[in-house]
C-alpha cells in the first residue's frame, strides 16, 4: 500500500483499520491519528459496548505499536459515554477511557505526553438530568519514544492581553526548580511566535459531512499534525471516517493513509482529498 505513495500524497482503502495497518511497514508511520468509533455510541457503523471495548480496540494498538516509528505518536480523540440506565442505576459515566489510557502505558509501553481535553462550545444537547451536559472529549496523546520531541513552535497560540499586561509591567528571575520566576532580574520578552499552547483545544463542533454521523472539526487534527510531523512524514487515521485528518494531513504536505470499514465513506473521503490535493498543487503555482 505504501507503494500508493511514491506518486501521491495519499492512498485510502476499504478494509478494517487495524488488518490496513498490517499491510504498512513496520516502524514507517510518524502520526497514527484518529478517533475511533465511542464507547456505547449508537451510529449507523455499529455500537462498541463499554463492556468490549478495550477487545474491540487491542488489534488497533498491537498494529499501532508494531508500525509507528520509534519517534512516532498515537492521539485517540475518544469521549467516555454514559451506561444506559435502569430501573436501579441511573446512566452512569463509563470509565473505559481511563482504563484505555492506563492501559497504553501498562500494556502497549507507550508513554504519555499528555490528556488533552477538547471542550465543545456548541455541545449537542443529551437531555440528561443526572449529570451536568457532556461538553468534552479526551485526547489521548502518547509517544514510542519515552523521550519524544515535539514541535510548540508549530502550535504556539496569540498571546491573551492580560499576558501582554504582564510582559510590560514585571521582570522576573528563574527559580532553582526551573519551573517559575519570582522576582525581578531581567526582563524577558514575549516570544515572537506567540504563547505556549494550552492542553485545551476550545471551539464548535462540526457541521455534518455529507452522510457521516462524527465529522470532527479540522482544528483538532491539526494540532497534532503540526505538533508532531514535518512535511512528507506519513500521517495514517485507522477510523478515517468522513476524512477530517486526511484533509488537514494533506494541506499540510504530509503523505496520508486512512482506512474505514464503510465504503461511502471512504468514496466520499476520496472526493475530498482530491479537492485538497488541487488546492495545494494550485498553490505551489
Ligand atoms: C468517530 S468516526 C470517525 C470520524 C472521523 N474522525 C471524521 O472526522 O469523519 C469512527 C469511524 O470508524 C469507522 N470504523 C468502525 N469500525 C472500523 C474498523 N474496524 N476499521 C476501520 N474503520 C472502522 C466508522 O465507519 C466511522 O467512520
């Protein structure tokens, strides 16, 4: 499948995610990300049932370790859905992907960069009255290597103006810890290329992709994209889906696999990389 790539940026095919992940070389994919079907989320593709989830999901992460390079990343964009209710239990938050992430460490030997939280400012509503409105999902961000580099660089963010504030009126001297400054030394200067980036990503979710049920928004690909691969790096997605990461992998310069058990959607993700494709082939014109 590989082969796909030397004349084209990316390839894409019909199959169950994690027997496409076999066909790829082993330790050749810099980015491995996607977001695979919810636990308990009823779609038109199927249920995986908090119960068998961590089984449903293992052939993804046994392919995943076997194919991502040594300095390599895996973010799982997931959301820990509710157990249905009964007459004795209300729906009850599930745990799976606190348990996923325990086990990524524990059972797959990958490293933690972090758990990043994405908080959605036009949450579609539950009507749940046993909790408060589910407004978030989790990333799961995880490295091959215990010691990873990544690029803040890419994803620094535009300074808040209380931040400004603070540049203009302290200076300030590094503590011994290396972890902050306490009093006044030297002044430092706002980095040129914006703020640190937060463990948040804030913003809507999407707009519905042609008939896909879970489009995300491109910001949150992106991120990672950015954060973790330079161009030409291959970036694959097991669960593609409407195409959300194919599409900023794509803009990005960056070789692009995805597969997805649904053939529509994989035709309709096919259309979209073409468009992408011309964009960026009319830019370097
Ligand atoms: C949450 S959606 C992904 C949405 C995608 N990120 C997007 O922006 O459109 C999960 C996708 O996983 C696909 N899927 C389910 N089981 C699969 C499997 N065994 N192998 C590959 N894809 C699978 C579904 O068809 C669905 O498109």
């Amino acid at each position: 499948m590989l082969d796909l790539l030397t004349n084209s940026e990316y390839a894409v095919a019909c199959c169950d995610g994690a027997q496409g992940m076999l066909s790829l070389p082993d330790k050749s994919i810099k980015l491995i990300y996607g977001s695979p079907p919810y636990p308990n989320a009823e779609r038109d593709y199927g249920i995986w049932k908090s119960s068998e989830y961590i089984d449903k999901i293992s052939p993804f992460l046994d392919a995943s370790v076997l194919k991502l390079r040594d300095d390599g990343f895996l973010v799982i964009n997931v959301k820990a859905t509710r157990e249905k209710a009964t007459a004795k239990m209300a729906s009850k938050r599930s745990l799976v992907v606190e348990k996923l992430a325990i086990l990524l460490e524990e059972q797959w030997n990958l490293h933690c960069v972090d758990i990043e939280i994405w908080v959605k400012e036009n949450p579609v509503p539950t009507g749940l009255r046993v909790a408060c409105q589910d407004a978030y999902e989790q990333n799961l961000w995880f490295s091959m290597s215990p010691k990873w580099t990544i690029n803040l660089d890419a994803i620094r963010r535009p300074y808040e103006s209380h931040s400004v504030k603070t540049y203009e009126d302290y200076e300030y001297k590094p503590r011994s810890n290396g972890l902050s400054y306490v009093r006044k030394n030297k002044r430092i200067q706002p980095n040129p290329l914006g703020a640190l980036p937060k463990n948040i990503i804030s913003g809507g979710v999407s707009a519905r992709i042609g008939d896909h049920q879970a489009t995300q928004p491109l910001y949150l690909p992106e991120k990672y994209i950015k954060a973790t691969t330079n161009e030409g790096d291959l970036v694959v997605d097991p669960w593609m889906g409407s195409g959300t990461t194919g599409i900023v992998a794509i803009t990005l310069k960056r070789k692009f696999i995805g597969f997805d058990i649904v053939q529509s959607y994989v035709t309709a993700a096919e259309e979209r990389f073409k468009e992408a494709q011309k964009v960026v082939k009319g830019d370097e014109c």
